[in-house]
C-alpha cells in the first residue's frame, strides 16, 4: 500500500508498484490535466512536482512515491503558479494545448527556484519539455512576464 | 447536440438553458432563424449563434480546433456584430451533419487546407448582424421606437431614453422577421476584428487542466483498446500467445484484428492495456509484407529524376528545347534535392472513445477534423445506418493533417475494435508514441532535379525541373479531384504555378510507390516544392552575381495581383530583418518567399556559428500578407507556429524505413524542435483589404529554404534533407 497526497489530498494505492504515477493520475484518479506525450520522458507533457520538484510522472513509478507529496496542474495555486498562469493568458501562448499543463509545471518549478531567470536559463530549464505547436517563443516570454507579475 | 468540451468555457446543449432564438443559414444560403425546437426539426438549417431567453451567446463551431485558433476567430465573428466581449460568447462544436456545416472551400465537413476562416467570414459575420437587427427590431416595437434610435453593446440595448438587456427580448426577437440583406458593422466601428490584444477564447481550460481532448475522456465502465500493429506493410498475424498478458492485472482479452494487421489488447485502463500488449507474442506472416528500405526507394527516385519524366506537367518549351536552351546557356546551375518522409507527431497520440447508444447506434468521441467523412465510414463498419452514428467533438492536441485521412484510419481501428467486443461498454483506443511515429500516413518522400540555364546577363533562359515523389491521392477517394492528367497536383503545386515570371519552364513528374500510407502534412507539397525553388533561385541569384532580394523582386515585377502581393512581403521581410546592412560578423542570412493556401509568407533566417561546430538560429523574421486579418494575434501565432514546424523538420527529422520496417519509433529518435533551437522570431503583418485566407500552414514552406539559405552562407548547401545528416550541426 503506497500513501500520497496529491492537491493535498490522501490517496492510497494498491496495485502495480512499477506503473507510472502518469497513469494513476489520468485512470485512477481522473485527473487528466496531466497528459501522456511520449511515455519515455522525451517530452514533459506529464510533468507534476513530487514534493516540489518537477519530474515527469511518465518516469516516476507508484512505489517511488510513498509519503509523497504530488502538486498537479489541478492544484495550482502558489504565487508563482498564478503569475505563470495570468501571463500565460496574457500571451496568448496555447494553441493546441495538449503540451501545456506540462510547460506550466516546469515554468513554475523554474521561477520558484529562480525567480529572476536568464533567458539562456530559461531555454535551458525548459528544453525537456517539447510543443509540437512550436509555442516556445510566447513561452520564454511568459516566463519574464510572470517573472515580472511576481515581483509586484 | 454537442458537448461540455471545457467545463468552465465551452458549453452548449442539454444542460445548458433553454435556447430562445437560432440564427443559421438555410441550404439556400439565405439567412433564417427560427426557435430551438424547430431548429432542430429543420434538416437544411445550418445554426451558427444561438441566444438563450436569459440572452447568452454562443458560438456553434463548424470547424474542429487543434489549436489552430478556430474558436477564437469564428466566435470573434459573431461576438464582433453583435457588440458583445468576446469571453462573454460561449462555444459549442457544431454537431457532424454534412448538409448543415459544409466547408465551403471542400464541399464537406471538414477543416482542412487553411479555409476555415476564408469560408467562413461571410456566414458568421452575417448571421450575428441579423441577430442584431432581429434583438433591436424586437426591442423598437415593444417600446414603439424606431429601431433606428436603438443600439446594442455588451448585452444591452439602449436608445430614446431607454435602456434594457436583450434577454427582455430575445422571445420576440425569434418572432421578427428575418433580414435577408442585415447591414455588417462598418470596419472603422470594430472593436474585436482586426484588433491586436484579443485572449483566445480556449486559453483557460488549457492552462488549468480543465480543457477535455480526446485521451481525456473517461466513461463508466470503459475499456481499454491498445493495438500490436503488424510491424510492417501488409505483414499478418499467423497466430499470437496472450499467456503472458494474463499476468497483467488489467488485462481483459486480446483478439487478432479482423484483417489479422494486428491484435487488440483490452484491458481496464491504459497502463495495464501497454503492459499485457508488450507481454504478447505473435508470430507474424511476411509473404506479402513490404520488404524495401529508404535507401532502395531513395536510389530509385533519383533515378526517375535523371531519367524521362511519367507525366508533363508544365512544357513552355518541350524536353527538346529545354535540352538546348540549357545546351546554349552560359551558365546552367544544377542540383539534386531529396526530401524523406515525415510523421506528423501531434502532441497528442492518436486515440478516440466510442460508447453504444440505448438505441443500438454508437457515439464518436474524437477531435474529428473530418467528421463528414468519418461519419458514413464508421456507420459501414459498424453496419449501422448513419442515423445511429454520432460525434461528439472533442479538442484535438494537434492534427498538421494526420486526423484527417481518406480512410479514416484511426476512427476505423476503433471501430473495429468496438466490433469485437459485446457492444456494450464504450471503448477507448490509445495509441501510444510509438504507434503514432510508426503508424504510416507519412509526408510523402520527394525527389526533385532541376536545371536552370543562364544567359551572360544572369537572366534565366530555361529551367527544367523533374520531380519524382509518392502520391497523396492516387488509390484513394480523393484521386478523382486531385489528379488530373496523371499529375496529383500536390505533388507539384508552387512549380507550375509560380508567380515568378520564369521563362521557359519544364516541369516533369514521375510516380514512385510509398512503403507505408502518405498523407498531406502541413502545407502539403509546399513543404518540398519551396524548398526547391526557393534554394534553387538562391544559387542562380549568386551565380548571377545578385542580391537574392534583388533577384527575386525582379522575377516579380510583372504586375500581377500574386506578383505584388509576394513582392510585398518580400520588401516588408527585407525592411524589418534590416537586409541591406550587412549581417554581423560570424553571421549569415538567408531569405525565401512563398504563396501558398492564398496567403503569402516571406521569411529571412539569420544564423551564426560554423556547420562544424554548431549553428546558432539567431532570428526569423517574417511578413505575411494574408488579406483581412480577424485576429492579429493568432495569425502571428501560427506564423511563430509554422515556422517552427518547418524548420525543426528540416533541421534533423526522417521517418527511414530497413526491410520494409520504420526505424524510428519515439521523440528520441525523432527529435522535436525544442525552445533553445530558434533564439527568436519577429513576425510582421502586411495590410490588405482582400478576403482573409489561410494563416495554419502557409508559414511553413519559407522557414526551411530561408535557413538552407542562410547556411549556405556559412559555407554548406543543403540540398538533401534533414539537415543533421550533412554534417550540420545545430547548437
Ligand atoms: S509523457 Fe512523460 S515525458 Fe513525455
Ligand atoms: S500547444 Fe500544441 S503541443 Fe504545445
């Protein structure tokens, strides 16, 4: 029996203790923000924080997690997740959306462990997480403006 | 009948209040309205706004969105006539019905070929204006004043003194009659088209976790369908052992597919779906599988392109006289051009739902970009008459033309997944990455030879291009309105048809057979046509001893409206990149222009490093013409979007095949364009008062030329593609 919280709530599992925390998300607990890019960890569609990292679910088996706490794009809601969010929307980033919880994931593990990054610092961090969209570009620059929304 | 595709922003239907007044396009093209219930008896009513009694908006949606800012632009349509905020109007899909929701560009239901705003314009623009007029009529006569007096803004109607919100009159508004003619607002009054500063009206769901696409769906009691597709063309299940997939706590049961291409895996959820296909054996039966590899159909297409060509295309000279012309010139530039065949790699893996009806018909839960055609296709299979066939739109996470297929490929292997089992429980297919890269429906593969002769002055006296490539349409339902003369024309459209005035011009095709299924791919044949010519006139410019801006705008002076048009997005590009200043030491720049699906796109790419080492993509700059613009933002977008589509593929993307079997499976092989790949992008609208065309793809078919070009100024000229595989390296 692994135990987890996920959004701050208790969760309990009992199954296969190799499968990916990606599939106890979007199956077992219906929450399907998070989304299934590649399975490989070529992609970040899946990124979750574990404890307030970011790692992707896709890669994160269930008995990894035990006394884990999972932050989904569900539960956002740290000051660095609103600003991500409201100069996400400012830009105009989404189109197809399908990458996008993920990108957000990673944005907001990058601005709460650097709040004031580089653009080269940016690129770097984010370079895991592909959009076949090729939104990149709105996304470096919601990551400033979130930066920017953080500050005031 | 559509449903919550967000659950805070798009919703419609059942749940939703009562629907007072519709406003559509009869089969006639003449405006109609008419109460929901009578809307919904009416079979050739087409609704594009619906108001309820409490005096909501919304927006049905003929086209499916895969990101391509669908929603935001045809609900900024009716949001524009009808004063309203644009996050006020709700979006509802439009339901698949052929008759009612026609593209107008296809003749069917579909979204396809950048049409969705060009087709659509008119229609919505046309049916908010009348549920304007119908909303101030209704309001005049309850106050006996003259509607002339009466405005609408913001849900509100006010004028002569008064002043009330339109749910006070949206009853009597369905009992006015119908303007045939309703005046559309004067452009100088618009407050949404056209206006930079617009939020798309799908960012919320995206950004929240909220949004539904496809793979989100979840139904009681569904089950899980993975698919072992035979590992090559044609190959075929002899027998399989699922004895190791019984170990897997979800598995359900596994059955061969009914043409034996390959077993269905079902199981209660998606992991353990995966987990018992990766424990099945099969053993396959080869005799009539495709055995050939890259290298075998690569060699023979560049035989076909030094050989005689299949099919004349275009002959202002004859092979004859363009053997002379090329014989007497000054100069002839030459070169061979390969282009491998691409996956479309949507973010989303392929997948769809379909769940059993109480009436024995089936419901298809997909982000469909060809419902029209899925429709009857899925009702075939299922032996179902259409009536019991319905879809169900969902979002869609990318499409670049995969979805949409002649065989409806995917929406079939659901179906005949749905078969085999009792019916009774809905039935989720998943592909996973590796079905998705590996599963065919591939941007055919190209190869182009051209020769262009030049007199002493640099002008060009004949050019003599032969293509050999795999047909789109050939062998499919479409090969009766694409291929006319032998020639599928998106084999060679941006050749014969250039706008450049190039005298005597030789265009020849020849046909070579695909080793799995080819499907159109974001610009089609653009994507290797430009490339072509947009390289080729690269080095005639440089063997001319001329600017290559230069050069073009010359091929362009004719005065045609293309002429212009192209010739103006050419001068914006090399105006805004600063062209006439010399790039910055260790850089280089390189330009292309294009017109394709009616729009025109020029792009300069400026690069820096060395081809050993690794080049740096500083910088594209882009202008685009693509007449009327709804919304700057999204067509900046799917500028930003399509270029670096274009240019990640061109970069270091191939589907190969080794005896007869795809050798790439998933990302790391098949590398996406990543954020640190392109430094920056700048994109730059031309003004046009001409009806608005496409924006989803032609941003693509100029990135990959621009960059060839630039490299070339580093030193490499990439004639073969990708790129990677010529010793460039990119940093
Ligand atoms: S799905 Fe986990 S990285 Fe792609
Ligand atoms: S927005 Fe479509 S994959 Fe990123």
């Amino acid at each position: 029996m692994t135990k987890f919280t996920i959004n701050g709530t208790e969760h309990a599992f009992e199954g296969d203790p190799y499968m990916p925390l990606l599939w106890y998300l979007r199956d077992f607990a219906q929450m399907t923000g998070t989304k299934f890019g590649c399975g490989v960890g070529s992609c970040g569609a899946c990124t979750v924080h574990l404890d307030g990292e970011p790692v992707r679910s896709c890669q994160t088996f269930m008995s990894d997690i035990e006394g884990s706490s999972i932050t989904t794009i569900e539960g956002l809601e740290s000051k660095a997740s609103k600003a991500v969010q409201q100069a996400w929307d400012e830009m105009n980033v989404v189109q197809c959306g399908y990458c996008q919880s993920g990108q957000i994931m990673q944005a907001v593990g990058l601005l709460v462990s650097n709040p004031k990054p580089e653009l080269s610092e940016i690129d770097e961090y984010m370079a895991g997480n592909a959009c076949r969209c090729a939104t990149y570009q709105r996304i470096r620059g919601a990551i400033v403006r979130a930066s920017e929304l953080m500050e005031a | 009948m559509t449903l919550t595709t967000s659950r805070r922003n798009f919703l419609i239907g059942a749940g939703a209040s009562a629907t007072a007044l519709v406003i559509g396009l009869k089969a006639s093209g003449a405006l109609a309205a008419t109460p929901e219930a009578a809307a919904a008896a009416e079979t050739s009513f087409t609704p594009f706004v619906r108001i309820s009694a409490e005096g909501k908006i919304t927006a049905v949606i003929k086209h499916f969105e895969m990101g391509q800012g669908t929603t935001t632009g045809l609900t900024s349509l009716i949001a524009e006539e009808l004063n309203a905020d644009l996050q006020d109007v709700d979006v509802a899909f439009a339901p698949s019905n052929n008759d009612l929701y026609k593209n107008l560009a296809m003749g069917m239901q579909g979204t396809g070929g950048s049409t969705a705003m060009a087709n659509s314009y008119q229609q919505y623009r046309r049916a908010g204006a009348a549920a304007r007029e119908m909303l101030i009529a209704a309001a005049a006569e309850k106050w006996n004043v003259s509607a002339a007096d009466l405005t609408l803004s913001d849900g509100v109607i006010s004028g002569a003194g008064k002043s009330a919100p339109i749910a006070d009159f949206v009853t009597a508004a369905a009992e006015m009659p119908v303007p045939a003619e309703p005046k559309l607002k004067d452009p100088s009054d618009f407050r949404i088209i056209g206006k930079t500063g617009i939020r798309r009206r799908d960012t919320s769901g995206k950004i929240n976790g909220t949004a539904q696409f496809g793979m989100d769906l979840h139904l009681p009691g569904q089950i899980i369908v993975a698919v072992l597709h035979a590992p090559r063309t044609g190959a075929k299940v002899a027998s399989f052992d699922a004895s190791g997939a019984e170990e897997v706590a979800g598995f359900i049961e596994a059955k061969a597919k009914q043409d034996n291409s390959g077993v269905f895996v079902y199981a209660t959820d998606t992991w353990s779906a995966f987990q018992a296909r990766e424990a099945l054996s099969v053993e396959w039966n080869f005799d009539a599988a495709e055995s050939r590899g890259t290298d075998d159909i690569r060699a023979e297409m560049m035989t076909m392109v030094n050989s005689d060509p299949e099919f004349t295309v275009k002959a202002d000279l004859s092979q004859q006289e363009a053997a002379d012309a090329l014989a007497s010139a000054d100069q002839v530039i030459e070169a061979e051009f390969w282009f491998p065949n691409l996956a479309h790699a949507a973010m989303e893996p392929l997948n769809c739902t379909i769940s059993p009806r109480e009436d024995g018909g089936i419901i298809l839960h997909d982000g469909c970009q060809f419902p029209a055609l899925v429709h009857p296709t899925i009702a075939g299979v299922l032996n179902l008459d259409p009536s019991k066939v319905e879809i169900r739109t969902l979002l869609a996470g990318g499409s670049f033309g995969r979805r949409a297929n002649a065989e409806s490929d995917y929406n079939v292997e659901a179906a005949l997944a749905y078969a085999l089992t009792d019916r009774t429980k809905p039935v989720k297919m998943v592909w996973s990455r590796e079905d998705d890269v590996r599963g065919g429906y591939y941007r055919p593969a190209f190869a182009h030879k051209v020769r262009v002769g030049l007199d002493a002055s640099g002008t060009i006296v004949a050019w003599d291009h032969r293509i050999a490539g795999q047909s789109i349409a050939k062998g499919t339902m479409f090969e009766n309105f694409m291929v006319h003369e032998g020639v599928d024309h998106t084999s060679v459209e941006g050749i014969p048809d250039t706008p450049y005035a190039i005298p005597g011009l030789h265009v020849g095709l020849t046909d070579s057979k695909p080793l799995s299924k080819v499907l159109w791919w974001r610009s089609v044949g653009n994507t290797h046509t430009a490339y072509v010519m947009e390289t080729m006139l690269d080095m005639v410019a440089k063997a001319a001893g001329q600017d290559p801006v230069d050069y073009r705008l010359k091929l362009l002076a004719g005065g045609t409206a293309d002429q212009n048009r192209l010739a103006g997005v050419l001068r914006e590009v090399a105006d805004k990149s600063g062209w006439s200043n010399k790039a910055p030491e260790g850089h280089a720049r390189g330009v292309a222009v294009h017109k394709s699906f009616g729009s025109y796109v020029a792009e300069i790419v400026e690069v820096s490093g060395t081809v050993e080492d690794g080049v740096k993509i500083e910088k594209v700059t882009c202008a685009v013409d693509c007449g009327i613009v709804i919304n700057p933002d999204v067509v900046i977008a799917q500028m930003e979007g399509g270029i670096g589509y274009g240019i990640g593929h061109v970069m270091r993307n191939a589907i190969t095949f080794d005896g007869g079997e795809v050798v790439q499976s998933n990302f790391y092989d098949y590398e996406p364009l990543r954020m640190p790949d392109i430094a920056a992008i700048d994109v730059h609208i031309v003004a046009s008062t001409d009806e608005p065309t496409g924006v989803g793809e032609p941003g693509v078919p100029p990135s990959g030329p621009a960059l060839a070009n630039a490299i070339a100024g580093l030193g490499k000229r990439v004639t073969h593609l990708p790129m990677v595989e010529n010793g460039v390296t990119f940093l």
